[in-house]
C-alpha cells in the first residue's frame, strides 16, 4: 500500500544511547517531516526537508539531526538520548502547497 | 505561534452536532484539519487555503476567516467513528518551505 512507512515501530533506550529512526515514502512527495507528540502537546516539528538535498530546524532540534538520504527516505538520529525525548515520533510527507500531510503510523521511544 | 484549539474537549451523543475552532495570532495562507484515534496516526481531512472557499465532504466542512486569522471545523449528524482527537494546523506565508504549526488538539467524545 502507498504511504509512509516508519521503522521501528518500538524502542526502549537507555540515557546515552544512539539510535535511528527511519521513514520512507512512496508517493513521489518533495517534502518530509519528523514530528514528536506528547501529551497535551500536540505535535510539535522537529525538523524538516522541503526538498530532497535540504534540511532545516522546526521548532524542537536541539538533540537531533536528520539526513534526507535521497527524495524516498528521511531519518531521524538521536545522538545521545534523553529521558525528555520519551515520545511518539511522527514522519510525515507532502505533496506541495494546497495538499495535506501524509503522516507514517509512528514510533513509541522510551528513554530509561 | 501555536494555534489555539477550542474546546479542549466535546462529548456529544450519536447524531448531535459540534463545531471546533481554530485561531492563530499569526497571518495564515492555509489551515488543515486532521482527526487522530487513539494510537493511530494523524489523518488528513481537509485544507482551506487563503482565497480558497469552504471545503468538506460527507458531513464534515470548514471554513476560514483569513480577516480574523481563524477557521472551524463543522461536524454534523456526529456517528460513532468521529471519535477522536482533531488538531487544526496552520501555515503562515514566511519563507518558501511549508512549515505546519498544529494546535493542542480537541477531543471529541461520541456517545450511543
């Protein structure tokens, strides 16, 4: 089926440890985003890639960084975790101005 | 800015209606509207674009005041499977990546 695909589905790391998140799509889209939702929070943007060969801030990067591999795949690494980065982490893409987001179906990081 | 959703929450009962607003202190060109169950992902519902006119499908509309910066999300004759968290988000015109901004999210209850 079309769509964004998000690997893994759960992780459980420890503080200090270095993983990566991986999205995927294949729908063709210019524009990727990681996004990470906490209670009450909504969601909020951590980076994204307006094009393939870019990258930029949102509004929450500080212990991230991000690579768009190529116009398919954009990830998400955690450097060193922390317990504040325990979340549900979101990828999503789009189209181009006047279409909705496409979002993966997310995943659950615990940080001990 | 974070848009501003209310209510935070609505419980209504199967075939009630209910409106959600969504405002923002910014000037906007576009605001999309998404519903999310619980443990899901974010699905789009629709955009409304600055110049654009109301949009919806089935019975599910919005509008956009681009004066007022605002818009709401109509649901009439609720069923059972609008149950769900909807988050509005909002693009501003700074720049030429798209950057959606989305709102704490209302919850919407609906009852037998």
């Amino acid at each position: 089926n079309a769509g964004v695909t998000q690997t893994p589905k759960f992780q459980v790391l420890k503080t200090g440890q270095s993983m990566t998140l991986q999205c995927a799509q294949d729908m063709n889209h210019n524009s990727m985003y990681w996004y990470r939702q906490d209670p009450g929070m909504g969601l909020r943007l951590i980076y994204y890639s307006a094009s393939e060969g870019t990258t930029d801030k949102g509004e929450v990067p500080n212990g991230y960084n991000v690579s768009r591999l190529n116009k398919r795949e954009f990830s998400l690494r955690l450097e060193s975790a922390a317990p504040s980065q325990t979340s549900v982490y979101f990828c999503a893409s789009s189209e181009a101005l006047g279409y909705g987001y496409t979002f993966g179906s997310g995943t659950r990081l615990t940080v001990v | 800015q974070q848009p501003v959703q209310s209510p935070q929450a609505v419980i209504l009962r199967e075939g009630e209606d209910a409106v959600i607003n969504c405002s923002s202190s910014k000037a906007l060109y576009s605001v999309h509207w998404y519903r999310q169950k619980h443990g899901e992902a974010p699905v789009f519902l629709m955009i409304l674009l600055k110049g654009g006119e109301q949009k919806g499908h089935e019975k599910i509309s919005a509008s956009f005041n681009e004066k007022k910066q605002q818009s709401s999300l109509y649901l009439t004759a609720s069923q059972l499977s609008y149950s769900g968290t909807y988050f509005c988000g909002t693009e501003s015109p700074l720049g030429s990546a798209r950057q959606l901004t989305f709102g704490s999210g209302t919850q919407l209850t609906v009852l037998p």
